[in-house]
C-alpha cells in the first residue's frame, strides 16, 4: 500500500480494505521502483487519475486530479493493473507517453518515471506546507476534541494510532512528556485512530494517554492525510498549516525541537 513506513503492519481493519477497494494501492509505492506519484482508479474508458501527489513526475508534468489516462505508449489502458505493469517494466528514468483526456481534451503527456524517494519522503512532500484537512467523522473519546479547523493560534500535534500498534504504545511517554511541558503554552495534542472508542479508551486508560484521543476517525480522514501506517505524526503551526510529517516511532529531541520551533512563531 502507498506511504508504507515502520510500522509495516499499517492499518488492517476495514477503513484500509475500503480504501483498497477504491484503488489507493494502485502504484504500488514500494522503494526502489518505478514512480509517477498518481493514486489510480478504474474509469469507464482508461484509467482514472483519482489523486496526484504534490511534487511527483506526474505533478511536475501538470497531470489533474480527475484526469483520464487513456493509453500508455500507444497501448490503451482499461484498468489500473496494466499501468502499473507498464511503469515497472519500462523502469526509472524512462521517458514514457501518456495519453491524457482533460476536461474533454485528449492530449500527449511525457513523464520521466523517477526512483520512489520513500514513504516518509512521499508523505512530506505531499502535505508539508498545505493547510491540515478537517477530521471528517471522529468522535471524541477523551479531553477535548475541537477539529482542527477550530484550533487555529496553537501548535497540534496530531497523532495517527491504533490500539495493536506496539510503536504507537512506545509514542505515548514522548507525547504525554510533550503535553505535560508545552500544554499551557499552546500545544494541543491529539490522538487519531480509527479502533472504536471502547478499544481506545481501554488502551488510553492502560496506557495513561494524557492528551486528547478521538476514535472511529473515517476513511476520508485517513485518505486526506494519506495515513496507512502506524504511527504517522503531523505538526501544525498556529496558522493551521502543516509543518512537519513523519512516520513511525519519533525521538523526543526531534518532536520537542520543532514544538518550540512553532511555539515561537507569531499566531
């Protein structure tokens, strides 16, 4: 699946499996191969160009989300899988030929396939500078839960857990460390996950989670900030942009450097 990072387990519960069922794994994202940067969907004619990753060779070529990849040199194209057997075969740093249906106008688009530079690096690219999207369908298990939208003039932390994950347990010291030392000056931490609110809370309590956990987070909250592996945490500055993407276990000095960083910053 795209984005995976060291928590290879990722998520396995039904929000994933939907969101393979919609296509999210269609470029395989896998290190050392191939890539464009295009989330892949089936289309009546073609492929669908369902999401294109900020910064990738199919973003630099002005692909459109919503686009229709019809062919791929010369051979037509009529489902997702054939694409990417294409894209693996011809190999980086080939010059491929796309043809690409915009808005009713069909045209020839060149991309050179680049090396995928990692899950981590994809990640960043993609949400680093953009505005942190809503949490669509999350419901506040404890503390409280403001959406994200409402917390502009403080520093979030937003924290992508799931209740199974080992390394999301082995974050919980560093972030109640964080909440205890920067909370009263205007760090907000919250925990997502999509385990029900029993299962959070079970673990909350076991685990003594200090900051705010909010559950059943849906797959629209999953796929806007690409999250499918545990654990992937995002800082978002007091304007509500996001500044810093990782995925899996993250040391305390990186994490308490880049709060203060934030803090510091005019609202």
């Amino acid at each position: 699946m795209p984005l995976f990072g060291s928590s290879r387990r990722g998520f396995i519960g039904g929000s994933i499996a939907a969101l393979a069922a919609a296509g999210l794994p269609s470029l395989a994202f896998a290190e050392g191969r191939p890539w464009i940067g295009i989330e892949l969907d089936k289309a009546d004619v073609g492929v669908l160009a369902k999401r294109i990753f900020r910064g990738s060779p199919a973003d630099k070529a002005n692909v459109k989300a919503g686009d229709v990849i019809l062919a791929a040199d010369g051979a037509d194209l009529t489902a997702p899988g054939e694409l990417i057997k294409k894209i693996r075969a011809a190999g980086v740093g080939k010059v491929m030929t796309f043809k690409i249906e915009h808005a009713g106008t069909k045209s020839d688009v060149k991309i050179t396939l680049a090396e995928h530079p990692g899950d981590e690096e994809v990640l960043r690219m993609h949400l680093v500078g953009t505005f942190a999207s809503s949490w669509k369908g999350t419901k506040a298990a404890r503390g409280e839960l403001s959406d994200i939208k409402q917390l502009k003039g403080k520093v979030v932390l937003v924290d992508f857990w799931a209740s199974w994950c080992g390394a999301c347990r082995a974050m919980v010291p560093t972030l109640n460390e964080l909440h205890e030392k920067f909370g009263a000056q205007g760090l907000k931490i919250v925990g997502l996950t999509e385990d029900t609110e029993e299962a959070a809370l079970k673990v909350a309590d076991r685990l003594t989670i200090k900051y705010a956990i909010g559950a059943s987070a849906s797959v629209d909250t999953l796929r806007a900030y690409s999250v499918s592996a545990l654990p992937t945490l995002f800082l978002v500055d007091k304007k509500g942009v996001i500044r810093s993407a990782s995925i899996g276990l993250q040391p305390s000095e990186s994490l308490t450097a880049m709060t203060k960083k934030l803090l510091s910053e005019p609202g």
